[in-house]
C-alpha cells in the first residue's frame, strides 16, 4: 500500500492504483474522457481533463495514469486545477463548431457543464469533416472528434476486430476505418462498442437519428447505453441484409450538417 495526501486526506493506494482511481473510491469526481470505468478501457492520458496538482511539481498531472508515491500531496480541486480543466474543455469545444450542443447527455457534455464551460473562447476549426453514411446501421459524424482514442481501444482491445485507428499526424489526426474507409465499406462487424465508447457520441444507430442528434441519447441523462445500441445495430444488419434496401443512397441519406445542427 502507498500511503498519500488526497485533499487534506491520508489515503492508501492498492499497487498498480492511479490517483484518479483513488479519488474515486474516495468519492471525489475527477473528470475523464478518454478512459472509461470498465473492463478493457486503459486509461491513455491523452485529453487532459483529469489533471490534479502535485505538491512540488511545476506542471499538473493527469490523474488517470499517474501512479502516487509515499508522502505525495496531490489536490484535486484547486483554482488552478479548475482553471485548467476549463481550458481543455474550451479547447476541445473550439474543435467542434455546431456539434458540441447535439448530444447534450453524452459524457463530454455532461463534464462540459459540471465545469460551468458553455462556450470557448479559442477560434473554431475551419472546416469539419463530412458525416460518413455509408454504413447501414451507424451514422459517423466525427465533426466533434477529440482524439481521445476510446474508439480504437473499444475496436481493437476489447472486441479485438482491429477496424478502426487513428490516421495522421497533429491537428491532421483523424479515426480511419481500415485504411482510411468510409466505414460502410471496411470489416467492421457493427458491434457498436466504439458507438457506445465515444464521450461527444459521433456514431449513432441511424434510426434513432433526428434533426436535432440522436434521439435515444437526447432522451438519456444516463452513462452511454451500450446493449441497446449494440442490440439495435444487429437488428437493423440482420432485418435489413436480406433485401440490401439500406444500400439505396435515397433511403439513407443522413441530414445535412446544417440541419442536424
Ligand atoms: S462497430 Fe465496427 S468499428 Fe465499431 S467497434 Fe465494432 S467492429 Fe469496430
Ligand atoms: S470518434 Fe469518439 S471515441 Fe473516437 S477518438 Fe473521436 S471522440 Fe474519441
Ligand atoms: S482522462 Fe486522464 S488524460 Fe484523459
């Protein structure tokens, strides 16, 4: 056991526990977005919103993949950390112009408002990528991506079908299917584990797509609904391979941006 200071607190640490699992068991809220509380789902410590501070340390420090020492001092709401986790958020919102109000129950929005961040004031992004509706039973809209890379490790390590990874390099990063795919077209096998991974929710089982997002998520305040969209993505495949009507660009057309906005 690691014995530590967690807001004025002693604390103990079990090998192998983060501070932020720590703060957890303890109760404190930490945010986080590219780590999920379940099986499979490492943390990466890519997004930043987890950040605490460390008593003696210039930086702050992502609580997801940061292991505590003995005697450490580590505050997790301080003006500074607040300050901080405000910023990521702005900047992370600043990437997705539009898109960020579409899905007001998904885990990124839900956080967004916990820290009272309602807008950035940071220059949006140009230009967003087009919605992808070339799959039967998923809409992709990644014009509110934030590279976390839930998706991948949801693809890769945890159903182990390998579809999907991240292309490109800085602000070029992009999720790819296969080979930069449009996903309709790679092996993905519409499990629906990257649907339910993603924090801003960007894949949405398509009959649940509504002008203003996805209707299934506007209605939940809940944690993302993994089984449902699971289930619903094998009943459209299984209902709709038989007679390949999905495959009609007419039937499938998914809104335009500026509708579903
Ligand atoms: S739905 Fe497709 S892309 Fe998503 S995790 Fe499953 S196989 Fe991978
Ligand atoms: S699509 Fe979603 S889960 Fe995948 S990297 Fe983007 S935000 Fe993360
Ligand atoms: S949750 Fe810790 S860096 Fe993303």
């Amino acid at each position: 056991m690691t014995r530590f200071t967690l807001d004025g607190a002693e604390v103990e640490a079990a090998p192998g526990e983060t501070i932020w699992q720590v703060a957890t068991r303890q109760g404190i809220e930490v945010p986080h977005l590219c780590h999920l509380e379940r099986p499979g789902y490492r943390p990466d410590g890519n997004c930043r919103a987890c950040l605490v501070q460390i008593e003696g340390e210039r930086v702050l420090g992502a609580s997801c993949i940061r292991k505590p020492a003995e005697g450490m001092v580590v505050r997790t709401a301080t003006e500074r950390v607040q300050q901080a986790r405000r910023m990521v958020f702005e900047l992370l919102l600043a990437d997705q112009p539009g898109a960020a109000s579409r899905d007001p129950s998904g885990i990124f929005a839900r956080w967004a408002r916990h820290l009272g961040v309602q807008g950035s004031r940071f220059a949006p992004e140009p230009a967003a990528p087009q919605a992808d509706p070339s799959h039967p039973a998923m809409l992709v809209q990644l014009d509110a991506c934030i590279q976390c890379g839930l998706c991948e490790r949801a693809c890769r390590e945890v159903q182990h079908n390998d579809v999907i990874g991240l292309a490109g390099r800085g602000i070029g990063v992009t999720v790819s299917f296969d080979t930069l795919t449009p996903m309709g077209e790679s092996t993905c096998v519409a499990c629906g584990e990257c649907v339910q991974a993603c924090p801003p929710a960007l894949c949405c089982p398509r009959r649940w797509w509504t002008r203003r997002g996805c209707a299934h998520r506007n209605r939940s305040a809940s944690s993302p609904p993994s089984a449902p969209i699971a289930a619903s993505a094998a009943r459209w495949i299984s209902t709709s391979a038989t007679t390949q009507s999905w495959r009609s660009p007419a039937a499938t057309a998914p809104p335009t941006r500026a509708a579903s906005a």
